[in-house]
C-alpha cells in the first residue's frame, strides 16, 4: 500500500479484534517508522513499548477495559520524556503525535487497525497504572496508548472530514471555519 492510500484508509478502530496475531516482525517495522519520525532539536523524546504478552495485555485491559484493549493482540505505548530541550520549552507531545502519525499509517498499510488512546489516560490514574505495569521509570509519563489488532467489525465507515474548501487555502485565509 502506498502512503497515500494509507493515509486515506487509516480510520481510529473503537471495536473489537479478530484472533488474528499481530507478528513481532509487524510490531518491529512500525516502532522503526516512529523512530524516524521527527523531533524537536532531534531530542528524540519519545520511546516505545510494545506489548505482545497476553499476561501483559490482560493487565492493562483491566486498567483500561474498552473493547479495543480487551481484544488486542498487541500494544503500543508511547512513553513521554518531558525534558525542556530548546529554551526551557519541551516538544514532547509534538514529538509523540509525529511518531505516534508514523505508527498509525504504518499499521494501516501493514492491514492492521488502531486508535490513538490519550485523553482516556488522563483520569483515573490511568496513564500512571499502566506505568506501573510497564515498569516505566519516574521522570517519565505514558502518553498514548495504541491497541494493535485486526478489526473484527467493519472499518469501511470513517468520520466524515469536512471538505478542502473549508479547511484549506492559500495565500490568505479564505472562507475557512
């Protein structure tokens, strides 16, 4: 598949996941499309766990039971370093949301779906559980969470995108909301 045609099937999946296994091999080639994603400063703030354990995997549905993250093969976490790296400003989430893009296009050309988990790790001490599980060391957040699977339900339905007219100019902003 190629980017472009990745960039327009990529969809966020919310449902559940088939059997099918997600190859090490998979998970292996998309963490290296996040590590060259790019970087404020090339800081490089962001890393990466893959989770492919089912131990591991139960523990962190039982943090967060969606019916993604009951059913997925695989995980993804994007572990935050927040360190300031240009005049006391830090580009972490900048540079997550990059690696994190890179990821999901990734999967999709690989046939896999995923949905980019955030806000949900904000409450409950969410975010600091599954940091706990993954032994993710003080200092450091888990920003975003990727369940990895095969859709079981249909995917062809995406949000509708408002149209280019209204989003897009040049020059000069033109008739945008």
């Amino acid at each position: 598949m190629d980017l472009f045609e990745a960039i327009e099937k990529r969809s966020s999946y919310r449902g559940e996941f088939s059997d099918a296994s997600v190859p090490r091999e998979i998970l292996t080639k998309v963490l290296e499309t996040a590590i060259l994603a790019p970087s404020g400063c090339n800081a490089q703030t962001p890393s990466f766990v893959a989770v492919d354990d089912p131990d591991v995997l139960a523990k962190i549905a039982e943090v967060l039971p969606t019916p993604t993250c009951k059913t997925a093969k695989a995980m993804i976490v994007c572990i935050a370093d927040e360190r300031p790296v240009y005049n006391g400003v830090s580009f972490y989430k900048e540079d997550c949301a990059a690696a994190v893009q890179n990821m999901l296009l990734a999967l999709t050309a690989f046939g896999y779906s995923s949905v980019w988990l955030d806000g949900v790790l904000r409450r409950d001490q969410i975010a600091e559980k599954i940091a706990s599980i993954l032994n993710v060391p003080a200092g450091k957040r888990v920003q975003i969470l990727l369940p990895v699977g095969v859709p079981a339900g249909d995917v062809s339905k995406k949000a509708e995108r408002l149209p280019f007219e209204k989003r897009a100019s040049f020059n000069t902003w033109e008739n945008q909301q």
